[in-house]
C-alpha cells in the first residue's frame, strides 16, 4: 500500500489534523524487568544488531529469542519515549497489529472442534445478508477460505481509508464501517482461487466467533491469554484503556527520517479498527501464544495440520507483505533457507512479529515502537535484515 501516491496524500492532508494532535499515553518511567540474560552465550550478539539499528532510523526495538540449546534471550534498544528519556526494555508492552489475525484463527478453529460449524461451510450461513450481499463473492466464499485470504476480497486499507484516515485519524470504526470500503467493489479474484491479504476476512470471521460465542474479547481471554498465563496481554475498545507501560509509538510521516510522536494515533488504531486490531501484548507472553499454537496446548492435531497447511501465495504479494505462503491465520516466510510459520504486524506507529520454527522448535518475537507501515525503509529492514540477522545468530 505505500508507495509514493501515499506520500502525496500525507503531505497534502498532514495540517488537517495536526491541530486536533491529542495527548498521548506515556510509558512508565520503570517497566519492572529483571532478566539473566548476560550468561547467554550469544548476548553480545543479539545486543549489538538491536544497538546497530536503533542508530538506523528506529526509536526502539525489543527482541525475545528461544532455541532448546541456548534457552531464552531477551533484550531491548532505543528508547519507549524520546520525551520522557524512557529506555526501552524487554518488559515494555507493545501493539500488536495484525497478530490479532492469528489469534482469531485459533479460536475460529476450536468452535469448529467443538462442532459449530465446519470449515467448508459458507460463511453466509452465519452472517447478516446485508452483510454478505454487499460484499464481492460474499454468497460464495468458506470459513476456510477467509482464513486463508482466498475469498478474492479487496483489502479494506487501501486509497480511500488511507485519504479518510488522514482526514480523522481518531475516528473509531464499527465493523460496518470498515466493511463499508469493501461493499460494491469488484472481486480481486474467483472464489478459492488466488491469495489476496484482506482485513475484510478477518472482520467476518470475528462476527462470526460473535455469532457463536457473544464476544471475541471474552473469548480471547477465557480460550488463549488465560489458559496460557498471558497476564499482560489485552484487547483495547478504547484508547483509554492502553496501559501504562505501552511504549510510545513513533513515525516518520513525510519519508524525510524526522521522527513524530504518534502515539496518540495508534492508540485510537489499535482500539478502533473493530475485527482485525486491538492486542497490546509483551514479548513473552507473544512467545507462549506462539508455542501454544503448535505444541497442542489449544488446538488438536487435525487443526494445527489444517492451520499449519501452507499455500505458495503470488510473486507481487510474496514482495508486498514479505511472505512466501500462507496456511490459515500463519504466514510463512523462508530465513537463513529455514521455514518459519506465525505473523506480521505492520502498522502507523509500530511494528511486531511472532515466529516459530516447528523443526529446530526456535521462537522470534519483535517489537519496534517505528511505524513500519508508511516507511519504505524502516519496513524491509524490519521485517527482512533484522530477521535475517537474528536467525544467523540463532543458528551459529
């Protein structure tokens, strides 16, 4: 979605709300943090990419690590607030952007354990008609194959959110609203066809989990954060209910490497895009979800097969979102010519990523509190060299 149509867009409608610039949440001065993590044997190494990039253009970076020989690493660089001289450290919590698709995955894949419905099922036959008749394909498409992006929907952030966001960046959205982007455009593609990331399909699979289950974030919290002792992950409605030790949230808005403070503008994101946002989460606890999902602690085997079952997804979208498959709510992306399976979150003020390595049984959790979505260099640096840095440490 960036590209330089974008930048004109921001440079074009930045004044319309930068006088309606609101307070940002602050992070607190000493986010509890006690870690042994010197002993590590590749401490220094892990320690000196963060250091080396936070010189590069990134405000922070936070980076948990796991293999079964070197047990767990987990360090920080840069700062959670460059106006309150707050360092950032491992403890910080951080938005979470579209990992909020893998956890809907998984809860969409235990009601089907349970025998609500079947994955091939239409998704029209638990969705509202004026939904599903406004929408391309939308008599037609599974369960299944919203979860793989293959309904030949649209995405919902594209031009015209993108000139309504910078118009009101605080709005928050219903999913009606969201949806609205996607109502009467013309389908990408046929029915189980192509890949074509949408958060659209993710919208509806969250009204169906509300369908069947009254409320997603009840559900998070009673089928994942709370069976895995995830105590310091929640789902935000409102941006009043960020916590206080969220680390601030920094972009560069004009491409021109000057760093603003938008924290103010992720928090309302994060709690306003109804469907597809709204985790806050740390390091560790991103870890135990992503163990979770493949050690059978909540899905049976036949659904971590089906999850985990990988589809090759086009060149233009393999460079788009920096992928080389994708399984139901997993991506998969090749490092160091090892395959790795979890998700990306690519966002205004923040960046995250979640990975597991099923063969070495190797985790990789980051964090940045940089804006990867409208930057042409923090995002490839982000999502490929830091990954490719840290796998090559992992694995020598």
């Amino acid at each position: 979605m960036k590209n330089s149509i974008l930048s004109l867009i921001i440079a074009g409608l930045s004044l319309t709300f930068l006088s309606c610039k609101k307070e940002y949440p602050k992070p607190k001065n000493t986010a509890v943090c006690e870690l042994a993590t010197a002993d590590h044997p590749k401490n220094s190494a892990y320690q000196a990419v963060l250091d080396e990039l936070t010189t590069k253009g990134f405000v922070g970076l936070s980076l948990l690590t796991e293999t079964p020989e070197d047990g767990i690493w987990m360090g920080a660089s840069g700062m959670a607030s460059i106006e309150d001289d707050v360092k950032m450290t491992p403890c910080h919590l951080h938005h979470t952007a579209s990992l909020y698709k893998t956890f809907a995955a998984v809860i969409i894949l235990q009601l089907a354990e349970e025998g609500h419905f079947n994955l091939e099922d239409k998704a029209s036959a638990y969705l509202p008609s004026q939904i599903i008749d406004q929408l391309p394909n939308g008599n037609d498409f599974t369960i299944e194959q919203l979860l793989s992006h293959r309904t030949g929907m649209v995405d919902v952030f594209e031009f015209d959110f993108i000139l309504d966001f910078f118009n009101d960046p605080y709005k928050q959205y219903t999913t009606d609203e969201l949806l609205e982007y996607v109502y009467g455009t013309k389908a990408a593609s046929a029915v189980g066809t192509d890949f074509y990331y949408s958060d659209a399909n993710y919208i509806l699979l969250t009204l169906i989990i509300n369908h069947f289950a009254g409320d997603f974030k009840t559900e998070a919290e009673q089928r994942i954060f709370n069976p895995l002792g995830m105590g310091e992950t929640t789902l935000i409605t409102s941006p009043d209910e960020v916590p206080s030790n969220v680390a601030n949230s920094y972009w560069d808005k004009y491409g021109d490497d000057k760093l603003e403070n938008n924290s103010d503008i992720q928090a309302a994101l994060t709690a306003g895009l109804s469907g597809t946002d709204g985790i806050i989460s740390s390091s560790t606890d991103i870890n135990k979800f992503t163990k979770g999902i493949f050690d059978g602690s909540l899905l049976n085997s036949s659904s971590i097969n089906q999850l985990a079952l990988i589809r090759e997804v086009p060149e233009i979208e393999q460079e788009k979102h920096g992928i080389m498959g994708y399984g139901l709510g997993v991506m998969q992306v090749s490092i160091n010519n090892s395959i790795w399976q979890g998700h990306f979150g690519n966002h205004v003020g923040s960046g995250a990523i979640m990975l597991y390595n099923p063969e070495k049984q190797q985790s990789i959790v980051v964090f940045t509190n940089t804006g990867t979505f409208f930057s042409d260099h923090i995002k490839p640096t982000f999502f490929g060299e830091l990954l490719w840095r840290i796998s090559t440490i992992m694995d020598a």
